[in-house]
C-alpha cells in the first residue's frame, strides 16, 4: 500500500484510456491498495492549457476531469500553503523551468508521496522527490 501524485500528462492520459501508460503503471493506478493523489496544480494547468489551445485533443471540461478522477478512485490535494512554502526547495534547472512541474514536485516533497510521471525532466529531482515511470 502507497501514495502516489499524478503529473498532469498521467491523469489526462488515464481519463483518455491512452495506450502511452506502462502495464506497471497502469497495475499502480488500478490497485484499490494504492491511494493516487490528483492535484488542485493539474486542474489549473489543464484549464489555462485548454484556454490557450496547447490540449485541443482533450475537451473533457475541468468538472468533468474532477468527477471522473474521483469516480475512478483518485482523491483529489487542493493546493495548500505549505506546498507553495517548499516551491523553492526544488532546484531550479535551466533546461525544466515549468511552474506547474515545480508545483508538482513540491507538493509531493511535502506530502512525502511519489510522483507518477513519464517526463524525462523530472528524472533531474530523483534527489528530492521519488519520480516512478
């Protein structure tokens, strides 16, 4: 039994049954013993994402997001002030300057959970937060 926070990509991609997740992850997020953890952070990128047209495949509206994540067993992590507090604790790399990625890794710094995520990027915080994918 783990807790585990989703990036933004792995949430979308499980609401679009997409192929792109590994059977071992896929194992991860189906496992009625695994708690997986959906972030207020992944709402708002997906929202101002959908705004500006850089998700026009995905036209789920953020509701819809919301309820099938927790129709699928998801609990969902609004963001709280000790998240942004730790927000300078992830280094700063010049090649991943993303604000929600940081978010991200923050709050799983703070929640002490892993962080599913296929973006290579993150491999460069392997020190701070527990990147699986």
């Amino acid at each position: 039994m783990a807790t585990y926070l989703l990036d933004t990509h792995c949430l979308i991609w499980f609401q679009d049954d997409s192929p792109r997740i590994p059977k071992r992850i896929m194992n991860i997020l189906q496992s009625p013993a695994n708690t997986i953890l959906f972030s207020q952070i992944s709402l708002f990128e997906i929202t101002i994402k959908q705004k500006v047209g850089k998700l026009s495949q995905f036209v789920a509206t953020i509701q819809d997001v919301f309820n099938q994540a927790e129709s699928d067993g998801f609990t969902f992590l609004p963001i709280s002030n000790n998240h942004l507090y730790h927000y300078n604790d992830i280094p700063l790399f010049e090649q991943h300057r993303d604000p929600f990625d940081r978010l991200l890794l923050a709050t799983a710094l703070v929640e002490k959970v892993s962080l599913l995520s296929a973006d290579v990027n993150f491999n460069l915080y392997n020190e701070s937060v527990n990147i699986i994918w």
